[in-house]
C-alpha cells in the first residue's frame, strides 16, 4: 500500500494514505529533532543534518523552509541540480536560511559554504542534509572545520512515542513509514523494498559490490 509522510507547521508528523479509502491520520512530534536543529543554526553558520534515507530529515526541514521555496534546494531535482553547477553564483546573495537536502550530491558545494559562513556579516545560515556517509561526513569535517554542528537522525525511539508503543516499535522499526503503516503488510512491504533500495543503491555509492546472486 502506497503512503507518503508530511509535516504541518506546528512541527509534527501527518501520515496521509495515497488510497482515499483508508482515511488514516497520525501525529507524531519529532521536538527533540526540531529544537536541536534550531539551536544549532543559532550558534552556527553551517548545520549538517545526517542520517539514513527516510529517516525523517527533508520533512524536518520542511518544517522550516517548505519544499518549493526559492531558498530549499533538493539536489535530487535535476533543475535545482544545473543551477547548483555554480553554488557559488546560486547562494551567494541569498540571506536568512537555505536548506540543501542530499547535499553529498555536489562535492564542490563544502569549498563554496566555507567562503559563504567566513562572511563577516554572516547574512546566511545553511542546513545541509545528506545520508550519514563516511564521505559526507569527512567532507563537512575538512572543509568545514569550527564552521559546522553535525546533528545525527535516527528514525522514532520510545521518547517520541505514546505510552504503549514499544510492541509496534520492536516489531517494526523506527522509521517513519513503516512505524505508521496503515497495517502490518503494508510495513513489511516498505522494509523489504527499503532493504532492497539499501543494497542497490547505497552499498553501491559506498563502494561494496553485490553479487549476482543477490
């Protein structure tokens, strides 16, 4: 069963079911997340927001900035992908704050936000979001040194969950679409195809080849 997760203004989680016969809403708060994250961009020019694919990070910052913003760029879109081809030219007169989502996409954009943070004015901050990858975290250390405050998501814990939901979690997992799936197939059907995109894709990008028989 299809479902996509969005996030309303007052910072929690709306689960709307693609199919309109199963009218299901569920709120979920992810406030520890959200005061992290602004409190980093308080004291910092540079937040990265890392986690794994799903994990809830776009939705978080879409809770700031919403998509289709001129001041969020998801480097997944391949229009935002040509006007990232020069960063420099694209957020150099920006102010307030700008979110880059899959910001591991564009290497050559941890130089530019160092030039961009040392600014005396500092008229920008930047929240940059990307999987918790061995290379996006040695790119934001390297060139973002003293510059950077590195938050790391996970999906839901017991914290953020109402009381009696430690069955549903241990069965299955935290991430969103699958702790909120309309039934116990459809979460089982989101895990296996996650898994499967896992090793397809992200193995892959980290160098680990797969074998045929997989």
């Amino acid at each position: 069963m299809g479902m996509a997760v969005s996030y309303e203004a007052n910072g929690k989680t709306k689960l709307d079911i693609w199919q309109r016969h199963c009218n299901i809403s569920i709120m979920i708060a992810r406030k520890y997340y959200s005061d992290r994250v602004k409190k980093a961009l308080g004291r910092n020019p540079v937040v990265a927001l890392l986690g794994p694919r799903q994990c809830g990070k776009t939705t978080l910052a879409r809770q700031m900035i919403p998509a289709g913003h001129p001041q969020y760029f998801d480097l997944e879109d391949l229009v935002v992908v040509r006007l990232m081809e020069n960063p420099m030219t694209a957020l150099q007169g920006i102010r307030g704050l700008v979110v880059i989502d899959e910001a591991q996409r564009q290497p050559g954009l941890f130089p530019v936000l160092r030039v961009l943070a040392d600014r005396a004015e500092q008229p920008a901050t930047f929240l940059i979001l990307g999987s918790a990858s061995p290379e996006l975290s040695r790119q934001a250390a390297e060139s973002l040194a003293g510059r950077v405050e590195i938050i790391e998501m996970r999906g839901f814990d017991l914290n953020e969950l109402p009381a009696g939901a430690q069955a549903t979690l241990w069965q299955r997992g935290g991430f969103p679409r699958s702790y909120l799936a309309a039934d116990e197939e459809s979460s089982v059907t989101w895990r296996k195809n996650f898994i499967r995109t896992f090793l397809e894709r992200d193995l892959a990008a980290l160098g680990f080849g797969l074998s045929p028989a997989l």
